[in-house]
C-alpha cells in the first residue's frame, strides 16, 4: 500500500511538471526534487516508528519518478533520431548497472542494519547534486507545455503508435510493479530463502538489463526495428512467468528463470523507449509526461490487483495472472508500424 500511495501521489506530480516548466528550468526542478529524495532517504535512516518511516517512504516513491523524466527531457534535447536506440540503450544500461549493484549491498548488510543501506543511498545522491548544479542552462528551452490535468491526451489518442507502445510501456512496468513488491515476498515466505540469497538471485537477475540494452538498441537502430525485439521480448517474459509456481527451492533455478525473464523485459524496454522516442520531438513534454505516467499507474494497478488477488488465490497464482497480462501486450506491440 505505501507503494500504491508513493504511485498516487507520482502521478500527481507527473501531470504538474509540464506545467512547472513554464516558471522553472529543468535543471532547477531536478535539483529540487532531488534535495526532496535526499530528506526523504535521510528520514528513513533516521525515522523512528512505523508512521514517520512510512512518510518518507511514500516521498521517496513518489519523487524518485520524477527524476528519471527530468532526466529523459534532457536525453531527448540532445538525441539524433538515427541513433535514438543506441543513445537510450547506453542511457538505460548505465542505469541499470548501477541498479544491479543494489541487491548486492542488500545482501551484504540487510540481514544487519538496514539503517546503513539508507545512509550510503544518501552519500551517493551528493556527487548527482553537485553534477546538477555546476550543469549548464539549457541552450533552447520547450516551446509546447500543458497546464496541470490538461495533458494532450487527444492527440495521444489519435496517434495509434504512441497509444500502443505507451500500452507495451505500461504492461511492462506493471510486470515490474507485480515483480518488485510481491516475488521477495514469495521467495522469502514461500520458499524460504534467506534475503542474503534474495539479494544474489537479484543480482544475477539483473545482469540483463546491463548486458543487452545497449547492443539491443543499437540493433533495432541499424537492423531490425524495435516491433521484432519488442514481441519477443514479452513472448520470453510470458513464458518466464509460466514456469516460476513450478519451482521449487533451487537457487540456481530460480536464478535462471528470473535471469531469463529479465532478458525478455531488457528487450521490451530498450525496444520501447526507443521506438516512443524516435516518434516524438523534446518539445512534446505532455507526451512524454503521459508515457511515462504507466510507471505510477501500473504500481498503483500491481499493489492494488496484487493484494486483491492474495486474498483469494495461493501465492504462485499471481505469476499465472502476471503471465496473461504480459502475453496479450504482444497485441499491443504486433500491430505498430516499425521503425525499419
């Protein structure tokens, strides 16, 4: 639920900032948004009780988001279209480099003192800020913004390639919301892994999105076409999810089959950002803002239909549900004009 309510209060947010930018400059919105994610990470080292932890963890969910946005108005400013693939997939795998290092720390110190985990989170939010404030001013600044709830979602509707990868986008960050909050959940509880085992698994699972990303995305520039790589990466995603309630407590099985599943979302994702980009301009902040709204939608949608579904079905059922969703997002991703 503090996810649900960090998603909501994203969302929120998300559809502000196209406005914000008409008083504030991108650099400026970042670092204030970023000295919000350094209280918020600083109150969760610190906070003492149930109610003053969850406070900051609902800000730190709902403006972490808002960062990665920022930070793609920046990308899309100085992106050649010829090469948006390659530029998102090297963007995307120096991300996910970094985030693949996470579970390691987790497994290092989560069974000790989550309270330092919080504290070296802050430490490295300080060269990110200083980046930032020594950044340059923009030499052009965007000409098309939208006021707060009047984001362009007319013009979304009537371009058929941004409305179905925008919906590739969301079933994969559903995927992403399902898998974050509920598979520790079912491998600590369920199969009794330990989560210094939980922070390996995680690790290995992670490698994906830093080895294919950027290679991906520079073959969907030169040779394929994002269509191809998108399918298959939710084709490889569904099947993943079919065979997780089989397994049993197998660290190397596990391993794999998330490994795997990874893959197949690596692909998805490269596939997608590309494409979406490739079909927009930097001054189309509200389409941006819409498309990466499927972020906090699908968190709220995963927490909500993912607690729903605990209620009344055994555990290893939601990786069955899961599986549905992503496999008919394929129709979604079938039926968009390639690129190549």
């Amino acid at each position: 639920m503090l996810f649900a309510l960090g998603a909501l209060l994203n969302v929120i947010l998300f559809i502000k900032v196209p406005s914000l930018l008409r008083n504030f400059s991108k650099r400026d919105l970042f670092l204030f948004f970023l000295s919000i994610e350094a209280i918020s990470t600083t109150g969760l080292a610190l906070a003492v009780g149930a109610l003053w932890s969850a406070i900051f963890a609902v800000l730190f969910f709902a403006t972490l988001p808002v960062l990665y946005l920022l930070l793609d108005f920046f990308l899309e400013e100085i992106s050649l279209n010829h090469k948006t693939g390659e530029i998102r997939g090297i963007y995307l795998t120096c991300i996910n480099a970094a985030i693949a290092v996470g579970p390691l720390i987790v497994a290092k110190f989560a069974d000790k003192n989550l309270q330092s985990i919080y504290l070296l989170a802050l430490v490295l939010l300080v060269p990110v800020f200083l980046s930032f404030l020594f950044f340059p001013k923009p030499i052009r600044k965007h000409t098309k913004h939208h006021d707060a709830l009047h984001l362009p979602i007319l013009n979304w509707l009537r371009r058929p390639d941004i409305r179905r990868v925008t919906t590739v986008r969301f079933v994969l960050q559903f995927f992403y919301a399902l898998m974050v909050i509920f598979t520790p959940l079912y491998l600590h509880e369920v199969i009794q892994f330990s989560w210094s085992e939980i922070g390996l698994i995680f690790t290995i699972m992670l490698l994906p999105f830093v080895i294919f990303e950027w290679p991906m995305g520079e073959l969907g520039d030169r040779y394929w076409g994002e269509k191809e790589i998108m399918t298959l990466g939710l084709f490889i995603m569904g099947i993943s999810l079919i065979i997780m309630p089989f397994l049993g407590k197998s660290f190397m099985a596990w391993a794999t089959i998330l490994f795997l599943s990874r893959v197949g979302a690596s692909w998805v994702e490269v596939s997608a950002e590309s494409y979406f980009f490739k079909k927009i301009s930097g001054d189309d902040v509200g389409l941006i803002s819409i498309f990466k709204l499927a972020t906090p939608v699908s968190i709220i949608a995963g927490a909500f239909l993912g607690s729903v579904l605990l209620a009344f079905l055994p555990f290893n059922l939601i990786f069955f549900f899961l599986a549905l969703v992503v496999l008919l997002g394929m129709k979604e991703s079938l039926f968009i004009h390639d690129t190549l």
